[in-house]
C-alpha cells in the first residue's frame, strides 16, 4: 500500500496519481503524524474554501488534490504553532490562482482580481454575520427559562448524551429529542429576530 495516513480518503488519490511523495505520507514522526492530524482536520474547510470560489464540486476536488499536494510537499516549511489555517488557505488561493490562470486560456474568466474582491466582501461579510449570530445567541440564550437553560447547558456544554440527560430527569429520549428541538427553533427565531434589527 502506498499511504498508510488516516486520512487516505481524501489524500490517498493524490498519492496514487504523484506516487513520488507516498514515501513523506509514511513518515511517522511525531511531527509529521501532527501535520497530518492538522491536514486531515482541514480538508472540509478547504473543501468549503475552494467551492466557494469555484462553485463546481469537480473542479473544487481537483483544486483540492492538487492543493493537498502543494500541502505534503512544502510540509517541512510549515514552522509549527504558527497560523495552520492561514497557510493551507495562502497555498490553495495560491492554487486556485493557477487553476483560474489555466481555464483563462480556453475560456472568458475572471481576473484575479475580481476574485479577490469577491474573497475580500465574503470574507468580511463572513466574519461580521458570525459575530453577529454570536452575539444574537448569547442573547437568546439568556432569556430561555431555567428549566430550558439547564437542559442546553447538559446537552451542549458538559456533552451529556441525551440517554443521559433522560434517565436523569425521567423522561422518555424522544421527550428530551423533543424540548432540544424546541429550544433550537426558539433560539433560531429569536436569532433571526435580532439579526433583522
């Protein structure tokens, strides 16, 4: 087998196609088996990264290969307790550019830099909604009553199973089920509510 790293579903592929870096994927320093923890972890927010910008989920997994490639082959450059996020994403603008530049040849594309005004405004726009929605939630939470408060604080701070939760205050799963979803739908309109102002 070419790839013994946990997450050969996704990079597995890469190594099959460009056989000459299946030898660093079978490293198992602990360095490495942390930089490919980190990887593994990452490859849904690249995914989102790329189809956000490609909107074409085939292109968006071949962007990723190649990304992933990029990633594995410049590992020994990432200094480790640095921005891990802020380099793959640097690395996959950086192949998204390229991929971009190629489909300009057979087609009419976007300049980069309309793209990076496109990244700039969803970027910005991305992290005021987050904080927005935050901020909302933390509201809303407040004015669940206790009885609701203590429910959400089980389910979703100390991670209680709902089985848990449900053998505790003698209830049946799908009665808990049930106050967890309205307590969802109540914190969702109330969201929303707040956001509309």
């Amino acid at each position: 087998m070419l790839v013994s790293c946990t997450c050969c579903y996704l990079l597995g592929p890469l190594f099959r196609r460009f056989p000459d870096i299946a030898g660093a994927a079978t490293n198992t320093s602990p360095e490495h088996t942390d930089f490919e923890v980190l990887l593994k972890a990452m490859q849904p927010r690249l995914y989102g990264f790329i189809l956000k910008r490609l909107a074409d989920k085939d292109q968006t997994l071949e962007v990723l290969q190649r990304t992933n490639l990029v990633i594995w082959q410049k590992a020994a450059d990432y200094q480790p307790g640095t921005n891990f996020t802020a380099w793959t994403f640097t690395i996959a603008r950086f192949q998204l550019m390229a991929w971009r530049k190629n489909l300009a040849r057979n087609r009419l594309v976007f300049s980069d830099t309309v793209y990076e005004q496109i990244d700039g405004k969803a970027e910005r726009s991305s992290e005021v909604n987050d904080d927005a929605r935050v901020d909302a939630l933390k509201d809303c939470v407040k004015q669940l009553n206790l009885d609701e408060s203590k429910l959400l604080e089980q389910r979703y701070q100390e991670d209680l199973p709902v089985a848990t939760i449900a053998s505790a205050m003698n209830m049946s799963l799908d009665a808990i089920g049930m106050k967890l979803s309205r307590i969802r739908k109540k914190l969702g309109v109330c969201i929303e509510r707040r956001l509309q102002k």
